[in-house]
C-alpha cells in the first residue's frame, strides 16, 4: 500500500489524464501511455504533437517525461521542456523515459522519431527544425545535445554564399551517446556505436559499414571498433557489484559462448 501511494505521489496524475487525452485519439488516450511528471512543461500542445508509432502494442505508461527515480543532477527546479510548432510532433515507441530537466524543440513543422528501448538522461537538449531521427536500444547521458540546425545563418564572403543551417539527423539502433556529447546537423549515426563522452560529431558517418565503433574526439573520429554496450539492467548491475568487491580485478573474461546480443535489451 505504502509503495503504490509512494508510486502515485512520483507523477502529476492529472497532467498525465489531460495530456493524453488532448494530444491522443481517444482509443489510444484511455490506456494512459503517457506518464507525466510534476516538473513538466509543454507548449505549443496540439492535437497530434504527440504519437505513438503505427504497430506498437499500447500499453499503460509506456512513454515516461520527466520522471527521475534515481538522478545524477539534482531535480529541484529541473523541468522537463517540450514545445511545437504549428505543424511539429514527436512519435515515441515502447518503453521511452524523458528525464528531468530535458529540453525537445521542435519549431514550424519540425519531426522527431524515437525508437523503443530508449533513456534520454537529464539536460538532453533535442533541436528538430527538421527531422530527428533516433533508433531502439539508444541511450543518452546528461547533457548531451542533438542539434538539426545551427540555429543562425552565416555569409561566406569569399564564396559570396550563404548554406541552409538545416539538415536532418540520423541516430541508428543500438547507440549510445556518453555524457555532454554534441550531434550536429547532416550526421548519421551508424547502429551499433558509442559516443564518446565530451565529443562533438560534426560529420555522417553513413560510410562506417563496421558494429561496436567508439567515436570520440572534437571533432569525433572512429576511435575503434569491436565495443558493445551491455543493456540489460540485472546483468550490469551483478556485474558492477562483482567488480565492486573484488577491487584488484579490472576486468573478467566470458566464456566462448557468450552471445552479447541478448543483452541489446534493457531487461
């Protein structure tokens, strides 16, 4: 009893009961897959700014906004931000969390696509003037940014030209941004790839054919390539503790048999 009035007190009930019901068609909108926090700011809110991608099973709270059980940045006065334009919208598949104290614009007519299995950590900034585009299985550390556009135009003299500041960007599956990495416009992502924390990715990398890369560098370059990031909660945490208690071990060998793809997946 005492877990489930703790459970209830964690999100704003009747900010989740209005958001999904103003942004939702109403057969999708009474399952409540959306979960709102009480830090929580939207504006710009629309019928449709909000959806849930055509083939995934609705289910109850299934999209997670600013909610942080466990924060590494204190979430006194963090808000979690949302605004569109006109035409803007953000589609969620299953199983997304929005920390507290992330930031998604999306101006005019602005699209951004989110995958399943998705944690996007505390101070994420999203910018989609256009399009973003980010895959199942990704991860996000805080105060990372995504940024489809510079923003502001520049005139190159010499050239007597001045560049579109916009350009979509693509975020394959399987990846994971480390802390306060910056993904610029016109990047692709490759599935299969970390960011190195710190790292500005400034160019695509749609040539990279290689799985397991690390880019790190600013601006970012294919560092190595064979890593994979582990996803699954219970494994992670057995083996923190392993290493937390035999302190003069730093590493462990797996057996032959090991196949690291059934830990792509957060459970």
């Amino acid at each position: 009893m005492i877990r489930r009035f703790k459970q209830l007190l964690s999100y704003n009930l009747l900010k989740t009961i209005y958001l999904n019901f103003r942004v939702l068609p109403f057969h999708v909108a009474r399952k409540l897959p959306i979960k709102i926090g009480h830090h929580v700011d939207i504006k710009g809110i629309h019928r449709g700014c909000i959806r849930l991608k055509d083939g995934v099973k609705i289910r109850k709270y299934m999209v997670v906004i600013g909610i942080t059980p466990f924060p590494m940045i204190s979430t006194k006065g963090a808000y979690t931000y949302l605004r569109f334009g006109k035409e803007g919208y953000i589609e969620f598949g299953d199983d997304v969390t929005i920390r507290n104290g992330v930031c998604i614009i999306i101006p005019e007519s602005g699209h951004v696509s989110i995958g399943s299995d998705v944690n996007i950590n505390q101070h994420t900034k999203i910018y989609a003037n256009d399009y973003v585009e980010i895959g199942n299985h990704f991860r996000a550390g805080w105060e990372c940014q995504i940024l489809d556009s510079d923003c502001h135009l520049v005139y190159n003299d010499n050239k007597k030209e001045i560049k579109s500041p916009i350009r979509p960007i693509i975020i394959g599956d399987n990846v994971w941004l480390a802390s306060r990495s910056t993904i610029m416009k016109g990047v692709y992502i490759p599935p299969f790839s970390i960011i190195s924390s710190n790292s500005l990715v400034n160019k695509s990398f749609k040539d990279v054919q290689s799985k397991g890369n690390i880019f790190a560098g600013s601006p970012a370059k294919l560092i190595a390539t064979g890593y994979y990031r582990l996803l699954n909660d219970i494994y992670e945490h057995n083996i923190k503790h392993f290493f937390i208690e035999h302190k003069e071990d730093e590493k462990i060998t797996v057996d032959s048999d090991f196949n690291y793809k059934d830990y792509f997946c957060r459970r």
